[in-house]
C-alpha cells in the first residue's frame, strides 16, 4: 500500500501562481508512473501531467507552457509548478502514482481554486 499527501492548493487570483505537493510513502525512484489528474465540478476528471517510465514527461495541451513538473527524489514528492493560472483551471488536484499498469494509487485531492 502506498500513501499520498497533497498540499498546496488554495484561492489565487487569475495570473497567479501556486505549487502542489505529493509527498509519496515510498520511494519514486523509477516509478512506473506518477502525476496530477483534476476534476472540476460536473466534468469528468482528466489528465493535467504525468512522468511514465523512461522519464518522460506529458503535459495536457492545457497547461502546457504554464504548468511544470518536477520530483525531488531525496524527499520522495512530486511537485506541480503552475503558473498563470486561470478561472477553468479552478479543479479538484489528485497525485496519482503507478507502481505497474494495474497498480495505482491516489492521493485524497486538493483544492485550487482560480478567481477575482
């Protein structure tokens, strides 16, 4: 079984900045997978970045160039930087770590919220 905390999300104005937090039970060293899925009211939850084995990073068409990933391994937590954000980014953030392709687990969510 594998733990996830979120932190780090809270109320920022439209252009501001915020950085989430997943800090992982276990090492992220060679993770099978690990990244920030949201969720906003009434819609369906959705990709916002991932890192798949191999490093790889994937960013949704939405966030890129304004969102980044990052992990620091010595603290097992994987952080996402976003900045300008907007109204639509207003959402439910959830970590989410694979271990294998049909292992998965899930951080319990944080709250980002984008408004005047």
């Amino acid at each position: 079984q594998v733990q996830l905390v979120e932190s780090g999300g809270g109320l920022v104005q439209p252009g501001g900045s915020l950085r989430l937090s997943c800090a992982a039970s276990r090492s992220i060293f060679g993770i099978y997978t690990m990244g920030w899925y949201r969720q906003a009211p009434g819609k369906q939850r959705e990709l916002v970045a991932h890192i798949i084995s191999g490093g790889t990073t994937i960013y949704a068409d939405s966030v890129k160039g304004r969102f980044t990933l990052s992990r620091d391994y010595a603290k097992n937590t994987l952080y996402l930087q976003m900045n300008g954000l907007k109204p639509e980014d207003t959402a439910v953030y959830y970590c989410r770590l694979g271990t294998s392709a049909a292992t998965t687990y899930w951080g319990q969510g944080t709250q980002v919220t984008v408004s005047s």
